[in-house]
C-alpha cells in the first residue's frame, strides 16, 4: 500500500517520521537522522506531509517542497490535542499525520528564504532596541542613587550622561568611568540600530509590496517591510478579518447555550507585526484633530465613548483590514478618505 499522509517531527539531530495510508493506517515508524531526512524522501513518490510550525519547518518545507511533495505546517496548538499518551518523538508524529487528516485544520504558508532574512532584520533591531532601552533604565537606576534624575529619551540621558563625566563634581570617579563606559554602550547600540533602519528603509524602496503599503496611514517603512517578511501568502486568508484575526486583533468568544460573552482580543499570532500595528493606530490617532476626512471622523466619534486604548486596537484592526486589501487586490484597490 502506499503512503498518502506523513508526519515529521522536526528536531535538532533525530527526526521521527509517522506515514499512513489513505485509511489512516500505519504503514511507516521509524526514526531519521538529519543526513538520512532529505535521502528517505527523495526517491519517494510525492504524498502529503506535515511539520509541527517551529524553528526550522520552513526550511524543511522548502527542501521537500523542491522534492515534488506537498507540505503543510501546522500550529502547535492544533497538534497537541491529536497527541495520544506521553510526549515523546513518536507519539509527536503520529498527532502531527492525525491533525493533517483533517481538512477544518488552519496551516501556516512555508515562508521564503528572502522572507524569512527579512524577519531575521527586524528580530535583530528589536533585539538591540530592547537591549538600548535595558541598558538606559539600569543607568538610570544608578545615578538615582546620587539623586541625579535624567530627562525621559535616549538623547537627553545621553546628554545628561555627558554632563556627569565632564562637569559633575559630586560623583565619584569610579561611577563616572562606569558611566562612560555606559555611554559608548549606548552611542554603539545606536550606531547599530541606525544601520539597520538604513536596511530597512533600502528595502522598502525597492520592493513594490512595500511602496504600496507606506501609501497607508500609519503604515511606514518598518511595518511594510514587517507584513513583507510575515505575510507568505494574503490570498490564504478569506477576507480582512480572517487576516486581522491571525493576527490577534479580534475580540476572544466564550459563548454557551445561546449567550454570548465577547472578551478581550485573542492576542494570537505575531506579537511583533500586532505591537507595530498598534503603534501605527496610535501615530494616526496623534494626528486626527487635525484632519477631516472619514478615518479622522470616526476616531474622534469614537474616542468620545471608548478608552484610547480600545480606539487604538480597533483602528489596528481596521489597518490589518486594508493591509489585506491592498495585498490582495494590489494597484485596484483604492483607499476612501
């Protein structure tokens, strides 16, 4: 009988592979090495597989896709409650090839190499963004100690900072070392997050995604080049909503024998892409006094009965909406003001 459904647990070095037919009977259990993966299914015929969404499924997905088979990754939380007894490499595989058999099952799109180098940009600046931010609260936090209190910014406690070495004769000589050392932390860290802001703004240029989605309100070259790097496949997702409920940016529902109980937004999906969106509601919400078109209009009309903060995640909905929109129709769709 042949193999029609596989599923791969993806690890480090040991891969475990569950196949089954088109009934759901096991025919393969075996264990792969990492250098035995791509020769135990190159002289397959082409079947559908499934890998667990983690670290390193889209490269796998990639490969075997090269290979002529069909995969799909799945989410984590999907394939756990396929899982049968303990957790162990097996059992993972098997709850992997059960969650594949079911058509309702969501999968993620097998993202690109360039896609994914794009993601590892904007992981790397928000690395070094919240190491800057760190390293400023503990700087902070020192000269409290000698009641000296800096302005709020990074260029003020960096001017402070300077101020301290050069003119403040009330701290001791080891803090003042300590504190320039701090600040050649600080002028690095920013050295190197100003270059990787160069490399994004570089990309956003020269990507036509990119340039269509800075023309949107709130939407700058850090957010295009994020849905650039996150977004494998918009025509996945049925309408707007389905892509801002990816996203996290709907309401959580708890509902029983006819009442319904709407709680707060699922958080679901990319934190990093949802936290930029949010920070785009909230630039646009600085600006809608001064303007009067139908999105200003309805932001003020809503701040009136809404918290800010409520306003600002229901206009990042409203955002991840057109997004789609734009990616989906491209050059067609036109925004209304």
């Amino acid at each position: 009988m042949q193999v029609s459904i596989i599923g791969l647990d993806i690890a480090k070095s040991v891969f475990q592979v569950h196949g089954t037919d088109d009934a759901g009977h096991p025919l393969i259990r075996r264990q792969l090495r990492r250098r035995e993966v791509l020769r135990f299914f190159v002289n397959r015929e082409p079947c559908l597989i499934g890998i667990e969404a983690c670290h390193s499924s889209h490269y796998w997905a990639r490969e075997l896709i090269a290979l002529g088979h069909d995969v799909r990754l799945i989410p984590t939380q999907y394939v756990r409650p396929f899982r049968r007894g303990g957790k162990n490499d097996a059992n993972d595989a098997e709850a992997i090839c059960d969650a594949l058999s079911r058509p309702s099952i969501n999968t993620v799109a097998v993202k690109s190499a360039e896609q994914q180098a794009v993601q590892s940009l904007h992981r790397a600046r928000e690395r070094l963004i919240h190491q800057r931010t760190s390293t400023a609260n503990q700087i902070r936090s020192l000269v409290a100690e000698e009641g000296i209190v800096c302005a709020q910014g990074i260029a003020q406690l960096k001017r402070c900072l300077h101020d301290i070495v050069s003119e403040h004769d009330s701290t001791t000589p080891l803090l003042r070392s300590l504190i320039g050392q701090f600040l050649e932390q600080l002028s690095a860290l920013d050295q190197w997050i100003g270059e990787l802001d160069q490399k994004i703004h570089v990309l956003a240029k020269q990507s036509a995604v990119c340039r269509q989605l800075v023309r949107l309100p709130g939407v700058g070259p850090v957010i295009a080049t994020a849905v650039l790097g996150t977004v494998a496949n918009a025509h996945a997702f049925k309408n707007g909503r389905q892509f801002a409920a990816s996203l996290g940016l709907v309401p959580g529902q708890r509902s029983s024998g006819g009442r319904t109980q709407m709680l707060g937004i699922t958080k679901r999906g990319d934190a990093y892409l949802r936290k930029l969106l949010v920070q785009g509601a909230r630039a646009i919400m600085r600006v809608a006094g001064r303007h009067d078109d139908r999105q200003s209009q309805w932001v003020r009309q809503l701040l009136t009965r809404r918290h800010k903060h409520v306003v600002a995640v229901a206009l990042a909905n409203k955002l991840a909406r057109t997004i789609w929109a734009l990616l989906v129709k491209g050059e067609q769709f036109e925004m209304v003001r």
